[in-house]
C-alpha cells in the first residue's frame, strides 16, 4: 500500500505566505489527499470505481450531500502568526489541535499589525460586529500615528517591566491585541472547510478573511484540488433557500409580486416604523440579497 500524497502541497512545505503586514501562513505537514477521502468513502460498498472522472464524482456527490465524514481521514498541520486580535477569533473553531506561543515563557514577539491611514473601517449602521467603508485618509493619517506610537509605547513599558525584573506572566497584561502571535494549528479536512466558509465569507472581519483565503486559495487549493473545486461550488458559490425564501419565490412565480408581497406581509416582514418606512428585518435583508443574485424583482420595493 503506497501512501496518498500530494505533490502539488509538497513542493510548498514549509514555505511562507505572507499575510497582513508580518504574519504568515505555512503548512508544516499532512496526511491525506484526495484519493484519502475516496478511499475512506468506498469502504462503505466495497472497491466500487477506480477513474479519476469518478473520483471527482465521488467527491462532488460527498460534498453535495454534507457526507462530511470521508473528509476527516485528512489532516494538515499550519505554522501561523497572527494578530491576537485576529487569533481570537480563529481559537473559537474549537475541533483543532492547538499549541501557541506563550508570553509566560518567552519573550513577546517583538512585532505588531498595524494600519494604514486608507485602511480605517467605519462602524457599520446596520451590523453590529461589522464594518463599511473607510475613513478619510488625512483622518486614517492621525489614527494610524497615534496607533504607532501607542504600540512603540505599550512595548517600551513592557520591555522596562522585564528589565525591573517582573514576571513574563504579568509584564505582558497590557500588550496591545495587535501584538502577533503564533502557533502550531493542525485539523481535518472537514472542520478546515467549516472554518474557511466562515471566514472566507463577505461578512467575515478583512483581517482574518486574510488568512482564510491564503489557506483556501494557495493550500488547500494545491492540497486537494477535487475537493477544492465542489467546495467552491456547493459551499461558497451556491445559494441557500430557506422554507421562508422557497415561499416567496412561489408566490412570485405562480402569481406574481403581489402574491409575494402579501407572503412577506404574513411573515411580518413588513412593518412599517415611525419613520413610514419597513422596519429592519434581516431576514427580508438576507431574502432580497437572494432575490437580487438571481435577478429577480423585489416584490416590495419602496
């Protein structure tokens, strides 16, 4: 029995993708590849197909269907640094194995994320953990140099604290968010893909879609092309329906915008505030994303 391998993920072993202004992403190692996760499937009916065109189908259909199973027989383990900021949010994917840095044993690394003055994101209005568009640059000017001088500020106070003798544990409490760390982050094919749907979406923060389509488009990508391609196309290029959508395209297609606006009515999808217009309803906000993406009217357009 000769082990999966993929020769496209060996030639980059150990090479550094940059992201942001000094993190990274390599890949340490791996076990598994496309032919892992074909493998893994046919235990369940015997030798069954052997062409590659049925491969492909084979993984498309696991895709397709979410038999996400077949997907665990694959690992990777990445070498990341990262913003702390940006790390809390990627430590939330729990189903991984983790080893990080520690500032209780070492030194802080002597590095952090910074901004540019065109890269200051506006509070969004409509999103509570979102962003849109940006600050004028003379204004991202002034923020970006008080940002520089509190981070040469924060590491000039912390490197007095070691050098006065304190702990590592305690001079490191007030190190900023933006201060990189790194570590070692090995998980399955599986969960890896739940992680890069997530963070590779619109709505993710700029900073760790960063790293996400780093991992998507240079590793996994090489890694396993027939998985990347369905991913692609049934996870982040599809559209999905709910009974509530399905509802209104019903209404729309058999009797028309009026039919559809009476539906989102019973939804309660259009109450009307003080202001006379609809209330904010983010499912109507997420129904007519759809409706645009298929070029279809919006029933009860203002």
């Amino acid at each position: 029995m000769t082990r999966p391998v993929s020769p496209e993920l060996d030639e980059i072993l150990g090479q550094r993708f940059p992201v942001l202004d000094d993190g990274f992403v390599r890949v340490v190692d791996y076990m598994g590849a496309d032919e892992s996760i074909v493998q893994a499937a046919r235990v369940s009916y015997g030798r069954g197909t052997k062409k590659v065109h049925e491969d492909r189908g084979l993984i498309r259909y696991l895709l397709r269907h979410r038999h996400t199973t077949p997907l665990e027989m694959c690992e990777i383990k990445f070498h990341v640094r990262v913003p702390m900021d940006c790390w809390r949010q990627w430590i939330r994917h729990r189903t991984a194995n983790v080893n990080e840095y520690s500032t209780r044993y070492s030194e802080a690394i002597d590095a952090s994320q910074r901004t540019t003055p065109d890269a200051w994101r506006v509070q969004s209005t409509g999103n509570r953990q979102g962003s849109a568009g940006t600050l004028p640059e003379d204004v991202g000017q002034t923020l970006s140099d008080e940002e520089a001088r509190f981070q040469d500020d924060a590491r000039r106070i912390y490197e007095s604290r070691l050098e006065a003798g304190v702990a590592r544990e305690q001079a490191r409490k007030d190190l900023p968010l933006s201060t990189y760390t790194e570590a070692y982050w090995k998980v399955d094919l599986h969960n890896l893909l739940h992680f890069l749907a997530l963070r590779m979406d619109s709505h993710a923060q700029e900073e760790i879609r960063a790293y996400a389509t780093v991992i998507g488009e240079e590793i996994v990508r090489r890694w396993c092309p027939l998985v990347w391609e369905a991913f692609i196309d049934y996870r982040m290029e599809s559209l999905g329906l709910t009974r509530l959508d399905i509802s209104i395209l019903e209404a729309l297609h058999g009797a028309g915008p009026d039919a559809a606006r009476v539906r989102a009515d019973e939804l309660g999808w259009l109450e009307v505030g003080t202001s006379g217009r609809f209330k904010r309803n983010r499912e109507r906000a997420e129904c007519e994303a759809k409706l645009e993406r298929l070029g279809l009217p919006i029933p009860w357009a203002e």
